[in-house]
C-alpha cells in the first residue's frame, strides 16, 4: 500500500525539549491532534539547522493550527540536548526532538539511508487519526520550505473540515475551493 | 532502502502530447535531463485539472532548465487524448501525459491506491541519471504548488552542478548557500 | 474448471448510466435475472462504439427479456460518462458502464490482455443464479453480432423454463425443440 | 493470460474421416491454414448431431476458405466411425472426429466437465500460426450456429489481410470497414 | 499394499443394461453378493466381443452363484446403448455395462493405460464386503477364459464359506480340499 | 502405470534347483526367453506344495515352448533346498527357487503381504524383452491352475509371433484368429 | 540413545517350540522375568546348530534363573519347525523360536544385514523391565559362547538384587564384589 | 546398516601411556594391525579399574597377536596421566588410553550416555581393514572378561586366515572348525 | 540479545567440594545471592591452579559478600575429587567443582571450544535473580586477578542497592560515586 | 563458536581524533599491531566519561606497547566531534572515536542492547592477526579499570613472544612464569 493514508506504526522513542526532562512518546501521543514529523540526518551538520531554525519560527503558528512538530533523528535524546546547550540556533528551538538511535521511526516511515545508518531529509503531516496525509523528501543538499509546509496542512485541514469541497492547486487561506459534483465530471 | 536515491525501475507506456501522434516512452528516455512525473488520480476530475493547469503555465519555464513534464493517471492515452479535445484547461497543456492502465508506473512508484485502481496526487523528480532525487505526496483535495515544485528542482540543479555546496531551507535562486567543513561542525 | 457452469466471482465496481447519478454494482445485482457483460479495450476506440451501439439497439428487446447488460472496460467510471458526454453514438446508449481500472471484472472472467492492460472483446451471459452459461470472445478487429447474441439467450431461457428439452442448432424463437430420451441414444 | 491470442498446446489424437483409415492429427497439422475445434459432449447424444450436422452443411465452404474442421468429443476414434456408420445425420458428415479419451484436448482448452467425462459445446477459431482468435462456449441445450461462424471466420481473415482496419460490429462480407487512425479517437 | 485383499475404493459411474433405463452405480452396490469387474479396451472394437460375448454365455450360472457381473471401458453409457443395438453379439449380452469416461474406476484398479486413455484387459473379482479376491490381467490380443473365471470364483467361494479348509492347484466344484494343520507343515 | 507393459525391476537373488550348487539370477537373465514368476507364501505350507507340484508337471511343455519358470517365496535358498531335501512332492520339481528374504521381488511385482512378510499367491509372465505381458493373483485358499497358465503364454507367444492378428476368448492353439482392420470396426 | 538402557520396542511375530501349536510372542511376554533374544542368520545353515545347541545344554540353567531363550532368524515358523523335524542336533532344543520373516526384530534391535536379509550372530539380555542391559555381535564364521552368557547374566541379576555393589570384571557366581562410596574415588 | 561389518568413522584424540610423551591417534593408525577399542565410564571409578587391570594382563598376549588396545573415556588426557600417576592399579598398565572430552568416539561407536556424558562399558574389535568385527556391550556394573575376549579374537583372525572355515560355538583355538558347503545344508 | 542482562540457562551438574558427599547444583541454587562461575580448560593442568588458587583466597571475603563461588571445567566430579586429593594447591580450595562433562554450562555461557571440548578461562558474575552481570574472558596462558574480580563485585552490588547511583572507573569501596541527572548530560 | 579466538567481522565506521579531519577505519586497519575496543553507550552521558578519561590517561602507556584504541558507541561521528569540543574530560582525550550510528560494530562484537539501540560498556582486545584475545563486559553503572586492562594486555603479549610460558593468576610484568610440560601434569 502507498504511504499516503496509512496508519503510523507503533514506536517508542525518549524525547528532549527545551525546558523539560526527558519523556516518552508513543504512537498514542498523535491521537486527536495534527503532528509534523521532521526527519533529518544528523545532529551538528549542516543544512539541518536551517530547516530546524525555518521551522522552528513557524512553531508558534503551527501551535495555533494545533499541530505537534518533532524533529527526528538517528542521534541520542542526550546528543540532543547537547546540541541545544551548544548551538544558538538550536538553543532557539521550542518544538521537541526524539532519539531515533534504535532507527524504528526511520524504518517505519522508510526513511532510513541503510548504508549510512541516517534518516532522510523527509517531512510527514499526521491526522487527529494517525494517518499519514502529506509527505515530502528532498535530496541531501536542498532545503525544505516551512511556509509552504504551513500552506499545505491548512489545506488538508480545510478539507477535513469540509467534507466535499477541494483545494485547488496552490490555493492559499481563504481563496475560493471547489465542490466536486457529478456534473463537473469532464466540465473543468 | 527509501525512494530517494533509488533509480527508476523500467517502464514503458504509451504516451500523449498536443499535436503529435501516439509514441512510447520508456525509462531510456529519462536519460540525460531532469525529470518530473506528475500523478494524478484520474481524467476528467476535480483538482486535477487546475493542478495540471498550474504546472502547464511552469512548463516554458521547466523546459528552460532542461526538464520534462510527464503527467501520468491509470487512464489510457486514447483517454488523455479524448480529454484534452473536450477540455478548455486541459486542451492548453503542452506537456505529455502517459497511459498507465497497466498501473506499472503507479506500482513502480509505490503510489498505486490498491483498493481504487487510482495513482495517488504525487510528484517524483528524476535526475539526469534516472535517480530520484525529490518526492511530494499529497491526501486527496489537497493541490500541489507548482512553483514550490521550480524552487526545489533549482536547488537540486544548483547541488548537482556546484559540489560541496548545500543550499539552506527556503532557498530561492540567487541567494546564499552554505559550504560544510569540519570546522562548521557543531558551529552552526 | 471450465468458466461455462461456474459461478461470477465477487467484484465490486462504479456504474455510469445516461440520466442517473454514478451507482456501485457488485454480485448481489446479478441475482434473480438475466444479466449480459459485454467486455471491450478502451473508451474513445474504433470498433467498440459500432459495437456498443449494436448492443443498444437491442436493449429494449433485452430488457423486455428480463436481461440487464453491462458495457465494461479497464476506464474509470469519469471516463465513461466523458466518452457518453462526447460521442453522438455513445450517447445514445441507454444501458450501464462498469469502471474496471481495479482489474477485477476482467480477471475475474479472465479476458485481462495482461501486456497491455485492457480487456477482450468477450461476452458472457448470467443466468439468474450467477452462473455463466454463454460466452465468446473475438480477436482485436472483429466485432460482435447483438441479434445472434439475442438468440442465444432466448434459447438458454427456453431451456431453462423447460427442464427435459433442447434447442437444436441455430434455434430460433418458436422453432421446434427435442426431448431427449433412452430411446433417441444413437438414433437422430 | 486469456484464451485468445495464447497458442494451441500440443497434441496428439486419433481421428476418424469418412473414407479414410484412422489417421493421427497433431498441432502440427494446424500450420499454415484456419482450424474449426468443434467439442460437443457426446457420440450418440442429442443436440449434439443437429449442431454438427449445421456445421457439415458448411463445410464445403469452409474448405474454400481454407479452413479444416474437427469434431471433438472424449469418445475413441472406434465410437466415431460406428457412429457414422450407424447414424444417417451423422453419417453425411465430411469432417474429421477427433477421438479425445485421453481428455488431453479438453484438458487444453480448458473445456473438460471434470465431474462428467465429458467436454463442452465450444468452438474455437484458431488460425495458420497455431494462435487462438475467436472462441464460444454455450451451455448444455442451446445449439450454435454454422452461419454465425462462417461470418466470423470472413471477418477475421479480412482483418488478417487487411492489417490496419476492422469490422464492425455484425458486419458481413463485403461491408464496409473501418481504418482506425488517430484522428478518430473519441470521433466515433 | 498388494491389491489382493484391499478394498473397492468409492466410484460412481452411470450403467447400460438391455431393457432398463440408464441407473448409477456405485462402491455400495457391491454388498453382500460377489462381482465381477470385466474391463476392456474400448466398444465397437476386435477380441472384446468375443470376450465378452463368452461371458455373456456364463451369465446365468454367475447369476445363480449370486455373482452380479459388471463390463467396464472408458466409452460413455450412450455408446455402451450404441454398441448394443448395432452389434449381433453384443445386443445378446444380459448383464450391465458402465460408463468410465472420467477414468475413475480404470484408475481405482489401477488398469489405465495413461497414454491411450484405455483400460487393461483385466478382471476382478470382488467378494461381499468389498474386498478383491481374485485378479487377471492379460496383455493386449489375448483373450481371456470365461471357464476357468468361474471355478476360480467357485473356489473362493468355498474357502469363504469353509474356513479352514483350502482348495488345492486346479480344483474343480466337488474335487476334495486340503485341512491345514500344524502336523502337515513340511509334510506334504 | 498399470504393470501390464511395464518393465520388471532390477533384482539379484539365489536360487536352488535340484542337481545344482546354489547361483544368483538377475533381471538380465530374463533376456531373450519367455520367464514365468510363480509367487507363493512359505515352504513347509499346505495349498502351495499342490500348485508347484501342478506347475511341475508342465515344466517339460514350457520348456519346449522356451520358458523358464522360478518358484518364488520369502524364504532363503537355504531352506528352498531342505524343503526339496525333505519333501515327496517338492522333491520332484526340476524348477528353481529364488530366496526372497530381501523381499525385493516381492515389492518389485508388488505382492508383499506387508503386515506378513509373505508373497501373494500370484503369477507374472514375462516376454523376451523384460515385459509383463500377462498376471494373475487369486487369494489365499485358491489355487491357481498350470494348464491354463500354459493356454495364456501359448496365445501370448502367438500374438508375439503374428502381429495383426489377436486371439478370442478362450482361443486354444490351433483354432482361428482374428486380424483387425478398420472395416471390422463396429462389425463384430 | 545407546541400545544399552533402551527399551525393547513392540513387536509381534510366530513362534515355534517343540511339542507346542504355533504361539504368538509380543513385548508384553517380556515382562517380569529376564528374556535372552539370540539372533542367528537362517536355518539349516552352518555355524549357526552349533551355536543353537551350545544354548540349548544351558536352558535348563536359564530356566532356573528364570531367563526365558528365543531363538530368532528371519525365516518363518514354518521353516523353524521343518528345520526341527529334519535336523538331528536342532531337534533337541527345547527353547522356542520365533519366526522374523517381517524383520521386524531384527529391525528393532538394529542387527538386520540389509544387502542380505538376514540377522547378524547377535545376543541381547533383557530384564524384567523390558531394558536391554547386555548384547554382544560376533562376525561371521565366529561362535559365541554359553557359558560367558550365562556368566554375565548371573552378574547382571546380583548387580539387580543388589543396589549399591558390582560385581568386578571377569564376576564368577560367589565371588566377591565391590559397594561403591565417595572414599573410594580415586582409590583403586 | 548394523555395527558389525562397518568401517571405523575418523576420529582424532591425545593418547597417554606409559612413559611416552602424549600423543595423537586416528583412525589411519588402526590400519594393518587388529585394534580394541575398550570404553569405560570414567576415571577414578569403581569397576573400570578391575576391568582395565584384567585386560592390563591380557596385553603382552594380544601384543603378540598383533592386537593394539586403547582405554577410551570423556576424561581428558591429563586426567588418564594423573590416575596413572596416582593408582596402583592403573599404573601397571602399559597399554595407551585415548581422552574423549570431544565425544567423538563415543558416539562414532554409539556408545555415549548422552544425559551422563559418559561412555557405556563396551568392547570393540576392529580388523586389519578398519572394519568392526565383534562387539559387547554390559550394564553398569557388571565387568567384562578379558579371556573370553581374547578368545573370540582368536577365532576372527582364524576365520581370516581361512577363509571357507567357520569356528562353532565356544571354540578354543586348536579345536576342529568346519567347512561349510552345499551339501551340509540342513544336515548339521 | 547480548550475554549481559540475559539469565543463566537451566542447568544439573554434580559438585565436588571438600569435606561433603557429591551433590547436585541446578539453577535453582542461584536464587537469592550472587555467584561466580569460573571457568577453567581442565584438571591436572598448568595456569589453572594458580588462578584457582588466587580465587581460593578470595574465597573468605567472597563469602562474607554472600557470593557463591563454583569451579567449572569439562572434568567429571570423579576427576575433580582425585584432583582435590592429590594436589597440594587445589586440596586447599574450600569452594565447589562442577563436573561439566555434558558441556552444558560451558555451551549455555558460549565458551566451549569445540574444537578441543575445553572450557575457555571465563569469569561470570550472576546477580540473586540469575541475571549475568560482569563478564571476562581472557585466551589461553594469561591468568585472571580475583582482586580486580571482587572490585567489580562490590560496585555491582552497590549499584543494585543504591538505584539512581553509578561507580566511575576503577571506583573502589568506600569511594564517591556518581547520581546521574538531566543537569549532568553533556557536563562530565 | 565462542568469541575468544574467533577474528574480527570486516567492517567499515567514519573515525573523529582531536586535531584530525574524519578518516575511515576497517577491519584492515587491525593489522600488524595490537588494538582495543571500548564500547560505551552514549556521548554525553553520566559513567562513560570517567571511564573514557581513565582510558586516556594510559593511551601513551599502551601507544608505546603498539596498541592503538577506538571508543566506540552508537552516536555519529559529528556527536562525537561535538562532545570533544564541549566537554573538558572528553575534550583531553587523545584516541579516536568510531560513529557507530549504523550498529555494525555493535553488532558484530554482540553487544548491542537491542531494545535501547546503545552498546554494552565492553572491551575487546585484538591481536596482531585480528584475532580477539581478551574481552570484559561490565554492567549499567559498573566502571571498568584501565591500569588492570593495561596488565592483562602485557600478559598476552608476553604469551605471544614466549610460545611455551604461561602467566600465572594477577601476573605483573617482570614476574615469573611457568613453562608447561608433561611432568608438571597433575603436579601443581
């Protein structure tokens, strides 16, 4: 089966966040609200921390919206934390992060670069149900865009709320959608 | 192992473009420029055509930088061809669409909803050596945005050409990108 | 075992019919009468529409038997009503259309071109107890012949409504039929 | 794979011919000209002789088109002569009985009643390369019809010919035909 | 395990007897009397008749000793009828014919000759529970002894209902018979 | 495959016969004559001493007619030649004994008595070439009768000797024989 | 497992013994009292009288030590009691044998020579439990020795009535023994 | 297959004797020469040393017969040299013990108690050629006896030695033997 | 799973140790106080004592820990005793030897050569549920240093009475420890 | 096979040593000098860096006995960059470190705790061929002793240079050593 509309599958993982002591989340921690899982290779490299930063300014947003975010990856909760005491950038972050060291989340999400032991760089919006809605991957060197990922979980968010309506292609907030009916069939 | 950095497995399916007769397409032709497979659920339908729409108006722009455009549904091509001859949107297109009724590049893919016979809403982009380097799927009613599409493939290009050099998150053309050395390391 | 004598596999699929909004078929529907799936390649093809509308043509008398048809292809259900909405001489068909992009139908009664993914020219008559009891198929180019077709659904309800009697070869309505008995064994 | 379009599998039967000593027959006799499979139940049975008595008032022309015809049925090649030499209908018959005890061809075509013995009332069409074209099976008490045949058979040496066009539907010798081309896509 | 002393495995087959109406026979009818199982080649063809016909002629003694009598080919009932009506020798014969078309009972006793699709030249004699007794084979050309099958049978009769006592090498009916006991071990 | 027309299995035993020192027979030593294997339970035992000592009695006639004959049980060599040491009747057989303790030929013609390690009381007749053209089993109790057995391998060797032609029912040598040709096909 | 401490497995066969009727001896005869099984190759052979008389002078000792003696070959008991009746020296014993035409003992206590058929010169002593405490095997052409049995078997029975105390090597009746304790580890 | 008359499977082990330096054994070394292989329990136990002392004596007598005898247990070589070094009893002997801390030969001979981890008390006497000739085996507790084991070695190599004489029961070197033929069957 | 943490496998082995009768020791015995396994290659041989011996002395202090100490080699417990008797150094030791000749235990803790049937020289340290908390192994020739081995003990033991503190490196009894808390990650 | 003896799995891990740039090590890289293994669980953690400094503190003490070591845990290269210019203990630690973010190491040793995806706190020394010597494995919150790891390593080159010696239990260098031979057997 393709991964969109798939159900998450279980994991366990120790997270680390700005301001807390280390706890646990579960695949039960999804139910009920919308959640962003931000994969990237490794702590203390390079692009990543930009794309932590990016979206780390769009968390409050997203709060909003209640949606989660975790960043992910193969490192330790402690190399997490360590990087949050070491780095300005990092330091700002607010959202958590989860140690995947034992590689389940990179697995189930078929993230994992087998030959590297790394996750890619690859985004997945989660459902109040636990179902994967959205997902994106980019090759290493290219940066991904928080905004547009904003754009589209208001999208997907818009849809779920208004069953029988579509988003058309890049429509943003408040922009016309569409009603699918019998009678457009062949008619756009 | 993930899709990103896998090759793109062989195909061959029977494709439609304004203007032209019926010709075939295999993955020999994806040698030497980029590449962007487009999946769509099916002819004659809601978001597909403005999403269509919106990466038609890209496709001067893509053809610039050296990349085709296939659009590809589990229609055949005498269907793709019978759409665009009835469809003002659709007629306006330029790109090649491909006839996937044998659900080969659906599978191949990974994006063939089982239970439907349908392709998911995904993009795939191909590099000059067949390998997959971008992915982006959306959950139905959700459009895609055509332009966030160019930026990305920009950044790839810029990647491929400029070795050792990445590009930060949100990077347009044009802007600063980042060189890794082990002195960044921990730094950034 | 032969398909003549077995009964319809379970399938589920979209219809379309002129005037009606699009309705699911499954086995169910085939239950207490006469039901005929008249297989062709492709929406938007050449020999198929003068086929089609042969069909047609007979539909009232079809009906009038008790006998519901069914026009099925490896097209969607949106592919169908585009080709009704477009083609003067689909348009005037009155019977349904079965969406087979999943496959099913056509394997079911195994007439799946598998290299090409469409399906065969192949008729096969139900009787009310979902058991196959007339088929044929014909190569690609060779068309069908409806009135032939009518024939030989009178005859098998004829048998059917006279348990202990035959038609002999090219029956037609009204003809004389045979009992077979002890006494005829090596006489006619 | 479906029936049309597979090829004939080998095999080796003892036929009998009015006129003749026994002979074999084996699927190489099927190169080079158009084969009639005629399979019926049983010697000495009912519907059987008037079917294969229509089929013999055809068979001069058949011959004429190049075309051999061979009634099959799971009796020995012995049961077929003193069939003919003890039944009038039958005995008028020019064809040659294959005699099938071994169930080998039954088998092959797929038309043995494994709870009986006994084959079915089907045709098959197969032509100089040994490749099946048109098949009919109907179920026990509805006669076939020589004449249907016969038209199909026209029509599929016509389309043999004739690469590049088709017939229509219920088309007879000497009718139009059809020349698909690209530009009648979704015209008919 | 040897076949001598083994039970009739279940088989049903449809039975021709002169002045009755087809009826079914199966593995319950053996009871309580003894049978005799007579196969042959096939109908209508050279030594059988005469085989047959010479058992025909003890007929009425095997019916006195209680002996029902069965012939068996792979030819179906209505050539069994057939064969009857047109053939002198074979219309004379009182006890019943079955029809093994499927093959069932040739290979329960194991006399099918797999690449003919003929039964053996092989007799069987079945006592009242079922059990084979006695069996004879003969290669293709020779005829077998109606004679000495009765005082084979007259003799197993005897030792079932004597027991304790043997028939000695080519006894006859009312010859003397051997007591076996430890005495005569190494004395005769 | 049924035992008629097959093969006899590689073996390699001892054999006694009176006036010779103990020597092996093989499955080569059945080349080039006709050989008669006449099973039998155990030595020292009651109805088969009578059946040997008849067998006996036409051994100068079989070997006239160039046939071999070996008495077989499960007992040694050893004690094949203290039974003829001690026995009147056995004493007098000019036939060998092959031991089959190994049980091999009793499996090779499958007469083992399994839940006994004894023979069946069974005859095989084997023609020049290593082939059983003709066997007989009856059970314990009944003996078997030589002057018939010599009756069979009389017809055998015609049949051998006249090909085309084929012995009835009963044929003793000197009366007629039939040649089969199509015409008595159905005629007899 | 070692055979020694094993379980003599099930077995049925027919004894012979003089001036007795034919008995049957299972596993079950074993119990309660010491058994003694003595394997030799075949009756009226060479070594083995010897061998059967040298136990036979000491079965009136066994039986007073309440050892019962089984001769055991895989001839039948027919053969032993031929053999019995004919043989001055065998005539004597009065010890049973048991006839292993199945092989089913030579099987069980793993003596059987397979190329052969016959049982290897094997002695097995077995307690009242049914446990093989002693065997010995000599090759061909060497015989065993009464008295060493006897020997062994009076060591076996005092080791059984007295826990706690073996008998040295080379044991006779009366003479001392030996109480195993944790002081004399290492002392002798 | 039985023990005797199989071949000695290859087998390593560290020997001690007396006054040598350790030393390795295998199985080329038990060719050209008589071999016994006398397994015990274990060092520093009770029977074993009266057992071993017996045949200690019997040593020179089997050296002159060209014998070579190993001691065999699961304790290593430097528990052999430890008890020699420690016990007046063993520390006569002059023949080598082999250490089967691997259990190699214990189970190569069948002869391990596998819930102990120690070997049965049995004998084995292997010829020139590798092949096992004689073997006995006793219960815990009961001892061998050295004489009568060298007394059947006597007899095997008289049996080599003289190949068509065999040695009757009990016999002792110097005594007639036999000679068996044809003739003496069933006369001894 | 690696070997710490893992729970010692059930095992049985008689024990050796001065001054008591043998005894047998299962995994049972472990419950409710720490033990030492320490494995040796085999009695009678060179480093081993002098390791056994240093461990020797430990014993006292050992014990005064509630620590159990068992010697375990492939030896059987004869061996151990004739060792124990014998030899100045190990005559001394007060702890238990466990006769392995099963080579259970050193198969359940990985260190049978199986090459040889020796035990490695390895140490394992069992906490009172039977859990391996502390392992060392080191190759043949170089000895351990039961000093080292008790150090390791007291941190073990004062880790799992003292939950929330670690011992840092080369931590001795009496010296501080370390209680790790979230303040502490990435500081030390 | 047990780990002591047995040669490193290939293996492949990006290496971080203060004031050099990343650099690979294989399996290769253990030739031709001694190397140790110190696994730990993770950067920044609690014990580790007390037993890690510990290490540092003899790294000039074992270089000059040409032994070279890798601290290894599950953390990446970059972490372990990270930690170094961070932590003031780590920070003065000359040896290199392997990224083991892909479990190869852990694995091949069997030291990964699979639940956690971290390594035991293990050391393993290697020989000069890759062949491992010497291993200890201490549990969570048990500190290992470098100065004892430095004696052990000294003993197994002292072996390895001496073939013929041993070093006794807590060997110091300079101490003596024992040179086993036959005499000493069951001497000490």
């Amino acid at each position: 089966m393709g991964i969109i509309g798939s159900t998450v599958k279980p994991f366990k993982a120790t997270a680390f966040q700005a301001g807390k002591d280390f706890f646990e989340v579960t695949e039960k921690d999804l139910e009920g609200k919308w959640t962003v899982f931000f994969f990237y290779p490794a702590d203390f490299t390079f692009v990543c921390p930009t794309e932590l930063e990016d979206l780390g300014k769009q968390y409050d947003t997203l709060k909003g919206m209640d949606v989660e975010v975790y960043g992910v990856s193969t490192d330790t909760h402690f190399s997490h934390k360590a990087w949050h005491d070491t780095s300005d950038k990092i330091g700002k972050i607010q959202y958590p992060f989860l140690g995947d060291q034992l590689h389940t989340l990179s697995k189930n999400f078929n993230v994992l670069r087998e030959e590297m032991g790394l996750a890619d760089r690859a985004t997945f919006v989660v459902d109040p149900d636990g179902v994967i809605q959205i997902m994106e991957i980019t090759c290493e060197g290219v940066g991904r865009n928080a905004a547009e990922l904003v754009r589209k979980i208001k999208a997907a968010q818009y849809v779920r709320a208004n069953p029988g309506q579509v988003c058309p292609a890049a429509w943003e907030e408040g922009s016309e959608t569409l009603a699918p009916s019998l009678d457009l069939v062949g008619k756009i």
